[in-house]
C-alpha cells in the first residue's frame, strides 16, 4: 500500500531521533517556546473563540500534540505534547457551539475526540465504526469532510457516505443516501463546503444547511496510478440538504475533472474552486495533467448557469498546493509539490514556492463604483447572538436600494490537503438601511441566532453592493 510505504520511509528518516524526543516531550509535558518541536505534517487546525489558533496532530510523535498560537506580537507557541488519546494523522477538526473542538479520524483511526481544554489530557475517544466501513484498500476516507450543521449536529463525510453525529450524546442521527461515482476524500481528494446560510428569513425552522462536493476519484484510481495508469478524476458534484431527512443528491456536472482543488466560499456567496489536476490522486507522483482553470460557482443560478470558467494561471498546482480568501477579497494561492522532499529541476512537476493572488471577477475596473468601503471599526468590541450589527460604509452612489445590498459573515478555515476545515458564509437579514449624507450609509443587520447557526470566533463581515464587496473587518461573536 502506498501509505505504508511512505510512513515506513520516514520511520527510518526519524527513527534514529524519537525515542530522545519523545522522553522530552514526556518530560515536559508543556512546551512553550519560539519554534515547534513535535512533527505537523498532515495534521490539522482552527481558530478557538478567542482567535487562538489550535492546531493538532500530525506524523509519529506529532499526532498526539495540541498546539497554541494566540495573536498578540510576543506570544510564542505553546505546545502539549500528549493532550489527545489517539495519533491524528490525517484527521478533521471543527469547532463546536460550545466553543470545543471535535477531532475526527486519523489514519487508522477509527474514532473521534474532543480537544481537552487548557492542555490537559484525553484518557478516551469515541469508537467511530463508520470510518471503518468507510476505508478501502487506499484508504481514500481521510481527512473526512466534516461541518456543523444548522441544528447543532455534525456531518461527517468519509468515502462516498456520511452521518450526522449529535456531539452532545454522542449518538449517530442518521445515515445519509450514498454519493455515487467515486472516493471522495484523500487521497482521492475531491472538494467540499457547506454553502452560504442565508438567514434572511425570521423563522429559524427555515434555516437550512447545504453541503456541496465536487471531483474526486475512482477508489481504484491509487492502485492503477503505481501501475503507471493515471485514472481521469471525477467530473460530478453532489448537494444535498443536510437538515431534510428526506433530502437525496443532486448531481451537477462541472466544466471539467479535478482532484486536489480547493473549494473557497468568496465573500459575495458564490463559491471559487481553483487548484488541483484531472488525472491521478494526492500523493508524490500520483497526479498529472494539472487543471490551471479557476471555476466560478454560482449556488443560486440556475442549474444549468451556475459554473463559469474563469482565466487560467500557467502555474500548476496539484499535491501539497492551498489557497484562501484574505480579507480585501482577493485569494491567495501557493504551493505544489508533487516529489519526495524538494525537487526544482529534471522532474515534470517541480516544487513550487511561487505565491500568486488570484483577483475574482467582481475586482473587474468597470465594477469600482459598485464597490463599498466600510468605515466602522468593531475592534474591542463584542456582538452577541440575536443583536445587531450596525456597519457604515460609503459607496459612490446617490442612493441604495436594499435589494442590491447584502451583508455576509464569513469564518476563515484551516485549509489543508483541499478541505477547508471550519468555512463558512452566513448572509445577514437586514433590518434597516440609511442614506447618512451623501455617498455615506449606514446598514443595521440582525446577528447570527445561535452558536450552531455560528461558533463563537471571529468573522470577516463585509457588505457586497450588486455582487460587488468591500474589504472586510473583523467582529467577535459570543
């Protein structure tokens, strides 16, 4: 198996090191220091409510670690080597409404944990026979998508199923219909986001939690791909209502195949997916022919009118590639590396480590006078559920119409290995819109309801004025 082989390799490459490291570790139990001492790769991460960063896991004697970083300019990493009970390797983790993280699943691990607080330690985790079920002979069910959905359960997805997990009992809700045609997780790598949760409508029972999930590959496509045979990645996206116990896929088609991309929801709610290849899987080697083309996805369209090719860059960007959506609305992109350790030269796909800015559409110079400019400022400042936000801003026009206007909310993720851990847009109903003076306004709009509707954190609020949005600012909920 190829991830055998891999994590033999690097048993040799780090054997000879970790049983001084590990006795450390032991030893100090905390670590606080300028530099990480225990192995991130593959791991996983998020933002706590108080802007922490909490990142976990990774290889050998980094998968039971839970590391801190908080924001301020002297803070240092603080490190817990031996907080969680299990390697995580390969695993997902998302914030809860209690403000807790969930770990799911790891390589060969079959279960689940929460992260515990203030670095102690987990003695248990949570049996999780699904991600058994759920692996093959490649595997192709780690770094399972998992998001919060809209009623406080959890969807977690591995392969081509899922379930919805209510973290407070522990107990599985239901099983959802299968998504055919192929894996879906790594390797096999598609895409996956819960898309914009509008919450325009007053009656909570209409808030609604979609997911969507794109490319992928065939499960055998791991196996062929150490034979020499690159399998074409999948083409086809699913979505499906998570809140509707009735609710089935629904299939679309995009422009063309990919594994490895990213899925990005930009600040208007449509959503970029750019990155990855249309042959193969991740891993090194494994991937060739890299789509260099950004897709636009428009949720709302119709569904024949909602992907649009967007202009391509000359950049490949397939195995180790990421990107992320910065706070003016541009993305930026970087990364690939698709050979054992460094290679620039003599190798098809070198290492790359040039960074790119990606400029969606609406930073078009004919949409410049569409484009608002918020003037608030929430620094120090909490909003809390079911209040009001009030965001001033200015815009070059003589009036406003509200229907042209949305305010969204958008939590940025840890992205890693295509999946954005931890995304996710809320459109804000409006309670009232003013012309303050000329080409300046004043927009009231109605927080989130509840932690399951939003985890307590920070988000980007920006106002987007006919699909056209301001540089965001930052607000605190709890």
């Amino acid at each position: 198996m190829r991830g055998m082989k891999l994590e033999n390799t690097m048993k040799r490459i780090a054997g000879l090191m970790r049983w001084n490291l590990t006795l450390r570790l032991q030893l100090l139990g905390r670590l606080s220091l300028n530099q990480i001492l225990t192995d991130t790769w593959c791991s996983s991460g998020g933002l706590s409510a108080n802007g922490t960063l909490v990142q976990t896991g990774g290889w050998a004697v980094g998968g039971r670690s839970v590391r801190y970083l908080s924001g301020c300019n002297t803070c240092d990493w603080e490190e817990h080597p031996m907080s969680l009970s299990a390697s995580r390797w390969f695993s997902t983790q998302h914030i809860l409404p209690n403000g807790n993280f969930i770990l799911v699943g790891g390589r060969r691990m079959f279960n689940y944990e929460y992260i515990p607080k203030g670095g102690g330690s987990n003695d248990v985790y949570f049996p999780l026979p699904f991600l058994q079920e759920t692996t093959d002979p490649f595997e192709n069910n780690l770094y399972p998508f998992v998001f919060l959905s809209t009623d406080g359960n959890i969807l977690i997805f591995a392969n081509n199923r899922s379930i919805l997990l209510n973290p407070t009992t522990n107990k599985i809700v239901r099983e959802l219909p299968v998504l055919d045609g192929g894996s879906r997780n790594y390797p096999a790598s598609g895409m996956a986001a819960l898309l914009p949760i509008n919450l325009s409508d007053p009656n909570p029972k209409a808030i609604l939690a979609e997911i969507i999930i794109c490319g992928g590959a065939d499960p055998r496509a791991g196996k062929l791909v150490e034979k020499g045979i690159f399998v074409t990645a999948l083409q086809d996206c699913g979505r499906i209502d998570i809140t509707d116990p009735k609710s089935t896929w629904q299939k679309e088609m995009m422009p063309t195949p990919r594994t490895m991309g990213d899925l990005l929801i930009l600040p208007t709610g449509d959503i970029l997916i750019v990155n990855g290849a249309k042959e193969g899987i991740a891993g090194w080697n494994f991937a060739q022919d890299p789509n260099l083309t950004p897709l636009l996805y428009r949720p709302d369209n119709p569904t024949t009118q909602r992907f649009t090719e967007l202009k391509a860059t000359t950049i490949p960007r397939m195995y180790g590639s990421t990107s992320m959506v910065l706070p003016d609305g541009k993305i930026l992109v970087a990364g690939s590396n698709t050979n054992y350790y460094y290679n620039f030269t003599g190798v098809k796909y070198p290492t790359e480590l040039r960074v790119e800015k990606f400029y969606p559409p609406y930073f078009d110079p004919l949409l410049i006078l569409d484009r608002p400019m918020i003037t608030s400022d929430y620094k120090g400042k909490m909003v809390k559920y079911r209040g009001y936000i009030v965001v001033e801003f200015k815009l070059k026009k003589a009036e406003v119409d509200q229907s042209d206007l949305k305010v969204t909310m958008y939590s940025p993720p840890f992205t890693t290995h295509g999946f954005s851990m931890g995304q996710r847009l809320l459109i804000l109903a409006i309670k009232k819109l003013e012309n303050v003076e000329s080409e300046f306004f004043r927009v009231e709009v109605v927080a989130p309801p509840s932690a399951e509707i939003a985890p307590p954190g920070f988000y980007l609020i920006f106002v987007v004025h006919n699909e056209v949005p301001s540089s965001g600012i930052w607000v605190q909920i709890a």
